[in-house]
C-alpha cells in the first residue's frame, strides 16, 4: 500500500475529528487534568475526536495500527500505524483561541509516511507526504513551500512556550532566539503549519511525544524544510525537536543547541 493511496482516506478522518470537535469550541465544557504532577487538561472534544477516528480506522484498515494521546495503543507493531493527537494545543482550545490543530499522522515500517494538520474552526487543512505537500481552506488549494532563509539573524522563531525547556535546555534555546531576527510564543502545532507555508523560519520544542510530531514531518518536508531532534536524529519519536523551513539553516540551529 502507497501512502498517497490512503490521502482521500486521510481526508474522512479529518472530517470526522472536525465533526466531533467544533461544537465543543468556545462553549462551556468541563476540563480535567490527566496530570499528577501539574495541569494536563483534557476535553470531552479530545476524547470524542479521537473515538470517531479509531473507529473509521478499525473499520476501514483493521490490521493498521493505532498510536494515539488519549487512548492505549493498538497493533503498534504494525507496518502501517496512524499516530493520532486529537487535539494539539488543548489548552489553546479551552481558551478560546484557534492556534490548536487535529493531527493525523501515517507511520509506514516505522517511518512518517503522510500527514495532516487539521484546523477545523478556520477551515484549514496542511497536509504532506514527505515529497509534496499542499493546503486547503480559505484563499483556495495550493501547493505549501517553505520560503529562503539562510541565515538566522532574518529568521522568525516560534516555541509555544519557554516554559517547555529544563534547566539544561534553556540556556541552549536561548542561544538560538537570541540571534533570531523575531521570537513569537504560543503558536502549538500552528507554528510547524506555518513553517511549511513559508511564514515561520524555525520552531524549536522540547518534551513532546510521537503523536506531536510524527504528522507534522511528512508536511514540512514535504514542503521543502528539515526536522529532527536537537542532535540531528529521526523526529519521529518526539523529544526534543528543531524544524527549519531552509535546510541551509538547520545545521546553524543543531550546533547552537548542544547541549
């Protein structure tokens, strides 16, 4: 099975994770935290996005498997498994604020295949398949192209918060916005979307899990950009992670985050 076989496939789990969360958006909904130690909110949204996509996918491609944030993992050995966050940003979401996504990733023999990044409140969808990647929503389809930019010092950077770095890793992605052209916080998964439409230069982020990032990989390079951890390993399995939109820059950034 080719991963751009399953992209109309990709497109029915965006709209059933659409039509489970966007009557939840800016209204009244209890919150609870999965967190014993601190805040990790979670939604009746969150949960209910993730079920309609388990079940589509169990009922259409039942030897796939499932790797998703609110749930136990199934068949994660499988060759082809989806990595699911149904929603990315909760706490962007419970805010009101539209910076939170649905991300669908395809992990083919364990490596990111295709992916998706849903905002269902703008109507914006950034999808990729590691070689190309496109969008649609507002303004029409069009291919996504992340934009030139060699050198840090005209580059924009985005974290969606400092607060993610430890003692250790502060002081190193401090190095890096400090020689930023721009520093912009709180962009969630919409940061990376805006990496590969050629808006963000760089997105820096520390502590995340597979389902973070492993739909956003196929987006930006498919795009044209580059991620990976801050030791230039595979992004795949979360941790800390750097994307740039020019691969020009990316060793730049890797060498300023040793940590």
């Amino acid at each position: 099975m080719n991963a751009s076989d399953l992209r109309p496939f990709l497109e029915k789990l965006a709209d059933a994770a659409s039509a489970e969360i966007i009557p939840h958006f800016r209204t009244a909904f209890a919150v609870e935290s999965k967190g014993s130690n601190g805040f990790d909110p979670v939604t009746v949204a969150d949960r209910a996005a993730e079920t309609a996509i388990r079940k589509l996918i169990g009922a259409t491609y039942p030897t796939h498997g499932i790797v998703g944030e609110e749930f136990p993992a199934e068949r994660a050995g499988a060759e082809h498994v989806w990595v699911i966050d149904p929603i990315d940003g909760t706490r962007a979401f419970i805010a009101g604020i539209p910076v939170w996504g649905t991300l669908i990733g395809l992990l083919s023999k364990g490596a990111p295949a295709l992916g998706m990044m849903v905002q269902p409140f703008t109507g914006e969808r950034f999808a990729g398949d590691g070689k190309s990647a496109w969008y649609t929503g507002p303004g029409g389809p069009r291919a996504l192209k992340t934009r030139p930019c060699a050198k840090l010092a005209d580059a924009i950077l985005s974290t969606t918060t400092p607060f993610l770095f430890d003692d250790v890793e502060m002081p190193a992605y401090r190095r890096v916005e400090s020689a930023a052209r721009m520093a912009r916080y709180g962009g969630d998964c919409y940061a990376y979307a805006m990496l590969a439409a050629g808006c963000i230069d760089v997105v820096i982020e520390a502590g995340l899990k597979p389902y973070d990032i492993v739909a956003l990989i196929p987006v930006i390079e498919g795009a044209g950009g580059k991620v990976t951890t801050w030791d230039g390993g595979s992004a795949a399995g979360g941790g800390r992670v750097v994307a740039t939109g020019d691969p020009r820059l990316h060793e730049t950034v890797l060498n300023m985050l040793k940590v």
